[in-house]
C-alpha cells in the first residue's frame, strides 16, 4: 500500500519531496503519537516508577544573571512516578527517561515502528542502532545550545516548545569543537554560543503532535512555553553517518597531534587512512573516551522551591 494511503501511519502530512530532503534539511512534520496512551500520567508515572538509577536523569537549571544557565544533576528517591509527575508541572525540573523500552517494551516498538516509516519513505535510509530518551519538563525550562552525536529527531507529545536549530557549520559548530565532542572530551551543553547565533536560527513552535528532524549535529535549544512538556528525542546511526563520526574521530586524534587543516571527506585514501587510526585508538587503551561522571547534588523533593532539595554530593559514572 501506497504509505501516504495509510491510515495507521506514524507521520501524517509527508509529501513526495521530502525524501530529498531528509538529512539535509529541518523537516517539521505532523505525527500521531500526541494521542498515544504511551503518554498518559498514568503511564508515565509507571515508567518513572519502574525506571533503574542508571537509566534516568533529573536535572535542574540554576539561572545566574549575565551566565549561562548551571544544570545540575538530581536524583529520585522515596517518590511516586505520579508524585514526581506533579513537581515537574509546578516545579523547575525536568526528568529524562533515557531507555524506556528496557522498562516497557512497547516504547520499543513505537520506535521501530517510526523508523521502519521512515525507512519506507526514504531511499536508501537504513537506520541502527536506534534509541530514544523520554523527557517530561517544567513549564518554563530551557536547554543549553548544544549539538548531538547520532541523528536526531524530536517528537513534540504534550505542551509547547520553541526549537531553535542553527546551521551545522562555522561559526555555529566549529570542526575541533565537534571533534572534542566526538572523542568524549567536550559535553553536548559545552558547545559555545553567541546570543547573536539567534538571528540565524531556524525557529520552530512545536505543539503536541509535530516534531522536527534537522541535519547531523547541527546545533539547537529549547524553550519550554508554560506549561508541562512531554516530547522524546529519537537517535539513530547509519553507514553515512558512522563514515562522518569516524573522519571526525581520527580529526580530533590528528589535532591533538598538531595537525591542522584535516578534511573531513568520507571516501579516498585520506578516509581510509582515518578509518584506520579510528579503529586504533578506540578499541585500544589509547581510546581518550572515558565514562562520563555525574555530580549529584539535589533531590526532588515536593516541600521545596522550584521542587528540589540540596543534599551532600556524590558522583556516578555510565
């Protein structure tokens, strides 16, 4: 059956040229899952309920006048999925769900069913390796202009949001920020920004039922309007883009080296070449990426301001 005939179709306004846009350019798309029972309070309060310590994130945005917000990093304890769910709707938090199809499976299938969609609209697009991270946010939050390694797609199911999507070039995102990013060395959040990056930004408002997919590591921030948000993020490789992480990848060795002007082609023998030291340094002891450590220093907690409770810090790693 012709895809755009469907009636159970994921993706509910795609147009015949889209699959040439795809991957190069913001596509801003209208879905189906706003009306999923996957996002429900109820539902959702079960997967907090159900989610392991390694397999969710709590953070809360410190606004300092004249600096970039400081996020900081939380944890649940002694707490309902649905009494969580209710500081998020008051409160300055948000919680990131980053495996709930390890909790539930059905978020599993939900997600091979989107790229499986996709896989049929678009020629040649073979994904793997795919996930998704579910974030439930305060009204009001923003996140820091940052860039992702993988594809990315986010998926808008309750609330508002406005999305700023930058170009994923110079002077947005310079080639050995990206590199730093690549080899573990640089966090998504430490990419720098310019308030004047704004008057290059792509904007879009996405309410419930709408998402947008933009070209590979290209650079974005979010701004909650008031009101709960629900939306998750869809990441995803294919070979075209694991030959665009490995040249970076060998880039960011070669640098470090004292090299400077390195291309980032992905065919020839300078790729090859690249190809190769990738593979030497990161499946050796010479592989710069460590795990990442996470400075735990508050707790949601229902009786304080904005929903967290400062407690003594430790630290965790994955």
């Amino acid at each position: 059956m012709n895809m755009s005939m469907r009636t159970d179709q994921i993706i509910t306004d795609w147009q015949p040229h889209f699959p040439a846009l795809f991957g190069k350019h913001t596509l801003a798309l209208s879905h189906s899952l706003a009306n999923s029972p996957l996002f429900t309070d109820e539902a959702l309060a079960r997967l907090i309920d159900a989610a392991p310590r390694e397999d969710y994130h709590v953070n809360y945005s410190q606004k300092t006048p004249g600096n970039p917000p400081k996020r900081r990093e939380g944890e649940i304890k002694d707490l309902s999925g649905a009494e969580v769910l209710e500081i998020v709707r008051t409160g300055n938090i948000w919680v990131n769900l980053t495996r709930p199809g390890r909790t539930d499976p059905a978020y599993g299938e939900m997600l091979n069913a989107l790229y499986d969609e996709f896989e049929a609209r678009v020629p040649g697009f073979i994904s793997y390796k795919r996930n998704m991270t579910l974030l439930i946010s305060s009204p009001n939050v923003s996140v820091k202009y940052h860039a992702d390694v993988p594809g990315q797609c986010l998926w808008q199911v309750r609330g508002t949001k406005k999305v700023y999507i930058y170009p994923n070039t110079p002077p947005f995102l310079s080639q050995p920020a990206l590199e730093n990013l690549i080899l573990g060395q640089a966090r998504e959040t430490d990419m720098p920004f310019e308030p004047w990056f704004d008057d290059y930004a792509e904007v879009h408002m996405l309410e419930a039922g709408k998402m947008a997919h933009w070209p590979l590591n290209g650079p974005h921030r979010v701004v909650n309007e008031n009101m709960l948000n629900v939306s998750f993020t869809t990441e995803h490789w294919t070979d075209g883009l694991r030959r665009h992480y490995a040249v970076n990848y060998a880039n960011g060795i070669l640098r470090k080296m004292g090299l400077h002007k390195l291309d980032q082609n992905v065919s020839g023998l300078s790729y090859l070449a690249k190809l190769a030291l990738a593979g030497v340094v990161k499946f050796t002891p010479l592989n710069p990426q460590k795990k990442k450590v996470y400075t735990v220093d508050f707790r949601v907690d229902p009786t304080a301001p904005e929903g967290i409770r400062d407690i003594e810090a430790y630290s965790f790693s994955k």
